[in-house]
C-alpha cells in the first residue's frame, strides 16, 4: 500500500452477498477471506464493509436492499472502494464512488442465448449484464479469476488489458487438506453446491442411475441446498435411485471429512467453475468437472473434463473412477500439487497491490487537477 496506507479506509461493497465461510456461496467466502486476510496482512488498515446480509430472490426483497444500500454508500466516504460483485460495483459507480475496483467472477449472463438452456428469468439476466456493462466502464481496476475470463472481457467488450487483473481463487490449506478416511465411503461419489439445474444435477442424478446399476452399493451424496432440491428428489424418486443421500447444507467443519473419504467430488455445473472444486483436489479427492467457461482453467490435468449435457459421458466418468485404483491414486495427487498453487493469501496480497496501483493511479489525477486549476488561478 502507499505511504499512507495506515489511514486508508477501503469500503469493500458485498451487496446482494456477504462475508461468509459458512453460506455455502462462493462469492460469500471470497469476500470473507478478503476481509481476514487483509486484516491479518495490515492490520492498520481501516476496512469498512457494506452487506445487507442474504436475502431471498424476490422482488421487493431485493429493491428494498437495493435502497439501503444507496443509502450506505452514499453517506460512506473511502480511499478506494471495491465491489466483490458487478450488483454491487453498478450502484458504487452510479454514485460516483472512486476509485473503484470490481470483481468480475464470470460472465455467465451473456452466454446461454437458447431459452432452453437459461435457468434465470429474462429480467434477472438483462439486469445482470446491465450491471456488468456498467462495472466495465466505470471500474479503475477488474479483478477477474481466470484467464478465460480476462481474454473474453478484451475480445466482446475491448476492455483494455491493462485494466484487468487475472487473481486466482484460494483455498484455505489450514484446513483443507487430506483426513483419514470414515469407512462406508469407499463408493461414494460426492456432489457439493447448489442443487439446481444450472449445477447439472439433474443430468448427474441421470447418469448416477447407469452406474447404480452397474457397481453393486455405489452411492451418490448430494450435499448444499437450493430452491429446486424438491424437484431433484422427486427425479430421484422417479429413477428409483436407492444409493442417492441429500444432505442438506453441509457445515465447513464436516467438508473435509466428506472430501477425503469420497472416491471423487463430481461438479457438473453447466456455469462453470466452483470453489468446491479445489477445495476437494486439497483434500486428495479426485474431481469429474463439468466443461463449461472457466472450469477447464483451474482444473488442468489434475482431474476429469466431461461434457455437462452428456449423461453417458458423466456415468463413464463416475465409473472410472470407481473402479480404476491406478487412476484414482494419480489424480488425487495431482489434484493436492493443482491445489496447493491457490492460496487466499496470496490472492489476498494480488488484490492488495490492485488497491495500491488505483489508489496511485487516482492521485495522480488528483494531482494533475491540482495543476490545472492552479495554471488557471
């Protein structure tokens, strides 16, 4: 940070998240470890931090959050002011807080052009990529995971390069990391994230019905929530799937249990990559990923790619796995090696120096004011 670093105020915007490792929402954790570990790393450094806590989807819901927080950013005065979503960075950039600086975690919104395909009303896509085109223009700085991500946002919306800056996710190796194995796992295949569609669980319970009848006791366990769980237990009833568990939300002190006693995670999200993900590989627990956006990116060679609309390729896939020990053992550790190159920490530090390159930048504006009304006193 500047000189000046010990009475900067950075007001971090996590509207419509917050600050969570217990959510179950990756952009909750995201703006969690932001906060801790900023307040590990420079202590001095003033923080403010702007949420309204989760709100349910609805309408009303989200417009009267959406007041509050125009009226929190607008009686908050900050050195720098970073949105950890494009809702968030659209309302900061309306009211002319600067410099700002947006995380953009993908850019789902403009893919999925066919109806069929879409699992988001119309006005919640057209609002999101509202927000997102606003963010573009009005940001001094864009964090972006990946480089997919950043090479998509210079191609479509000829963002300059300069501008983006490509900060990896973490994990938290403290406690993620392998445990001794609780017996009755040795067949399980484990899901974690959103139960929905978009997450392709609804293929997932599909193609888990080929290998039910193929490996004798294998099961599926399905952990997170999400307002579609009913209708993906009831296709599970329909299957008659006898070896599928819904777990609920799943607490972060039991995940790791989970993750090394699984013979693999399972991510088919048809949206791309999820914290989970690394989160299993530090564990040694070998990962089948849906390959769509960005997931190809963070996984490399430490796991399997498969084609989230493919059910025989998603049951292929789950079958390896469970029966090819030579397989299993060598992408656990890869995923362990993948894995220990993501560190909050780190990306923590990455954003840290973000902050001081725009907090410099905008002093130099500052200061080129300064001159210009002076030349012309």
């Amino acid at each position: 940070m500047p000189k000046n670093a010990s009475v900067a105020r950075i007001c971090l915007v996590c509207h419509p998240y917050y600050p969570s490792n217990t959510s179950g929402r990756g952009i909750d954790r995201y703006a969690y470890e932001i906060v801790r570990n900023i307040e590990q790393l420079s202590p001095d450094i003033n923080i403010k931090v702007i949420h309204r806590g989760f709100s349910k989807t609805t309408l009303r819901g989200s417009g009267t959050k959406e007041l509050w927080l125009v009226r929190d950013l607008a009686f908050t005065k900050a050195s720098l002011y970073h949105a950890v979503s494009t809702v968030g960075a659209k309302t900061a950039a309306l009211l002319s807080k600067v410099p700002l600086v947006t995380t953009i975690h993908d850019l789902v919104p403009f893919h999925f052009p066919d109806p069929r395909h879409r699992f988001e009303p119309p006005s919640k896509l057209w609002y999101r990529r509202f927000c997102t085109r606003i963010s573009i223009a009005r940001s001094k700085a864009i964090i972006v995971p990946f480089n997919v991500t950043k090479d998509e946002l210079v191609s479509k919306f000829e963002v300059a390069e300069s501008k983006i800056h490509v900060i990896n996710y973490g994990v938290d190796h403290d406690h993620y990391y392998p445990r001794p194995k609780i017996g009755g796992m040795e067949k399980s295949i484990l899901f974690l994230g959103s139960v929905t569609r978009a997450k392709g669980v609804d293929s997932l319970l599909k193609a888990f019905s080929i290998v039910e009848r193929s490996i004798d006791g294998a099961k599926l366990l399905v952990g997170g929530t999400g307002n579609e769980r009913p209708m993906m237990e009831e296709l599970a009833s329909d299957l008659k799937l006898k070896g599928v568990r819904f777990l609920g939300h799943v607490p972060e002190d039991e995940l790791p249990m989970y993750y090394s006693s699984a013979r693999a995670m399972i991510f088919p999200s048809r949206y791309g990559f999820g914290l989970s993900s690394v989160e299993a590989m530090a564990c040694g627990c070998p990962v089948i990923i849906g390959n769509s956006l960005d997931a190809a990116e963070p996984l490399g060679d430490a796991g399997i790619l498969i084609d989230s609309s493919s059910i025989e390729e998603m049951a292929d896939a789950m079958l390896r796995l469970l029966t090819d020990e030579r397989l299993t053992e060598e992408l656990s550790r890869k995923g362990i090696e993948r894995a220990r190159l993501s560190s909050w920490h780190t990306m923590t530090q990455q954003t840290m120096a973000v902050y001081e390159e725009a907090l410099a930048q905008e002093s130099s504006v500052d200061n080129r004011r300064l001159v210009e009304d002076w030349g012309h006193g």
